[in-house]
C-alpha cells in the first residue's frame, strides 16, 4: 500500500491501536517545550491553541495543562487513541486542506503531519487553513522532519511493550529521493505482538513532501503570514518554520 494525503496510512488507520507503542507519548516533550518557547513569541497571549493533524495527541498531552486545545486529525482511529489521551481537548476529524471553522484561535500548530503535504498546492492549502484560522497578532508553527537542502536517506527502528504483554516494532527505511523530485518514499516495516503472544508483520509505503526552504518560506508569505525560522540543534537537526500573522490595524 502507497500512502498520499487521499489514500491514509493504515498506521493510522487500522493500526492505529498500536501508536502509543510505536511512537511513545515521551518522545514528543522536547518538541513540546519548543512549541511552548515559538508560542511566547506571539504578538499575543496564547490561550486557545489549534493543532492540526494531531494524531494521536502525543504533542498535545504536553501541552494541555498550559493552553485549551482543539485538535484536528484526518483519521477518526486516531483521534479515538487522542481522545483517551486527553480527554479535556475538543476533537474534530478534518483535513488540514480543506478545514474551515468558524472561530480563529491564537496560535495554531502543525507538527510533522505537514510532511504529508507532497504537492505545492497541498503544502498552500494548508498554510491558508493555518492562516484563516489563527486571530491577528498570532502565530502558527510547522514542524516538517526534513528539508529538501537537509535530507538524509536513513533507517531507523523502535516501539516499545505494553504491560498486558503486548509490543510493537517499527522498521522504516527512508530512500534516496528521484532526481528533481518533490517526494520522498519512507518502506516501513511493523511487528506487532499481541498480549496472548500472537505476532504479525505488516508492510506500507509512505510517501511525503520534500520541498526547499525557499519553496516554505514563499507559501508561507503568500498566505499571509510574516515568515521567520528556527534551526534546531543535535538531535534531527530540524528547521522550525514560525508564521506571524500580522495585528489588525487600528480603525482610522
């Protein structure tokens, strides 16, 4: 099975059950404190946060005891897995292309699901939703895994166990990109043990967006936004895209 923003994953489908194994709540608290630093740089105080394409609300456990979370995901089985997770936050299963609400929050976030993007149209209809939905003097943040100028074919591997005797691991082995290409193919591999012992292995591709930085920066300010950007340090060595949405102007 190929994956694109039309054809969801089964991870987060069918697996979904499995997430928290697979990528432990734990593993978000460092992005978390980022997100909390990026957010205080809003020309406003940040109360209500918008997170789209949440997934199973690992990112948003960290931060719900400072903002009031509404949370956004394409695939119900993972907002069943989010909702058990953080109960006080308000759910809605929609598409980051297309969403459209009717109320604007202070802040708006979208962690690594930005990857999915894999078209330039797709990557723009997202920024627009992140725009429309965030109050001026606000500010959205974009978390994609990598860059078109930083990409590294790799492989890496983890899960973890349950206590019922249950675990899961994952393979994903991440290809060199095609020449002049726009996307990038992740192989990934699960092993899923269920607690009476019983072991499968399932295989999908997964197929995300590899865009410059220059490509980012130009959507983003066509949107709307003023555009600004970190680079993290160690670790996976990211950049962080921050958009500000400018304040209203005063009445004349």
């Amino acid at each position: 099975m190929t994956t694109t923003p039309d054809q969801p994953a089964r991870l987060y489908g069918d697996l979904a059950r499995w997430w928290p194994l697979l990528s432990p709540v734990d593993v978000y608290e460092d992005d978390a404190a980022t997100a909390v630093t990026l957010l205080g740089q809003a020309k406003r105080p940040v109360r209500r946060v918008l997170e789209l394409g949440c997934g199973g609300g690992h990112l948003a456990h960290h931060l719900r005891s400072r903002y009031a979370l509404t949370l956004v995901d394409l695939s119900p089985q993972m907002l069943d897995v989010s909702r058990r997770l953080n109960p006080d936050a308000e759910h809605l299963v929609g598409d980051m292309r297309h969403l459209r609400l009717d109320e604007t929050f202070d802040a708006v976030i979208v962690h690594d699901a930005i990857d999915y993007m894999t078209t330039r149209e797709d990557l723009a209809a997202a920024f627009r939703t992140a725009y429309r939905h965030c109050r001026p003097g606000g500010v959205a943040l974009f978390f994609p895994d990598h860059l078109a100028e930083t990409y590294q074919p790799r492989t890496d591997c983890g899960g973890d166990d349950a206590e019922d005797g249950s675990g899961a691991r994952y393979l994903a082995w991440s290809l060199p990109p095609e020449p002049g290409a726009t996307t990038v193919r992740t192989e990934y591999t699960f092993t899923l043990r269920e607690a009476d012992g019983r072991v499968r292995a399932v295989h999908e591709t997964h197929t995300t967006g590899l865009f410059p930085a220059a490509v980012w920066r130009e959507l983003l300010a066509a949107a709307g936004f003023a555009v600004f950007w970190a680079r993290e340090e160690g670790g996976q060595g990211r950049t962080i895209f921050i958009g500000h949405r400018p304040p209203a102007q005063p009445a004349q």
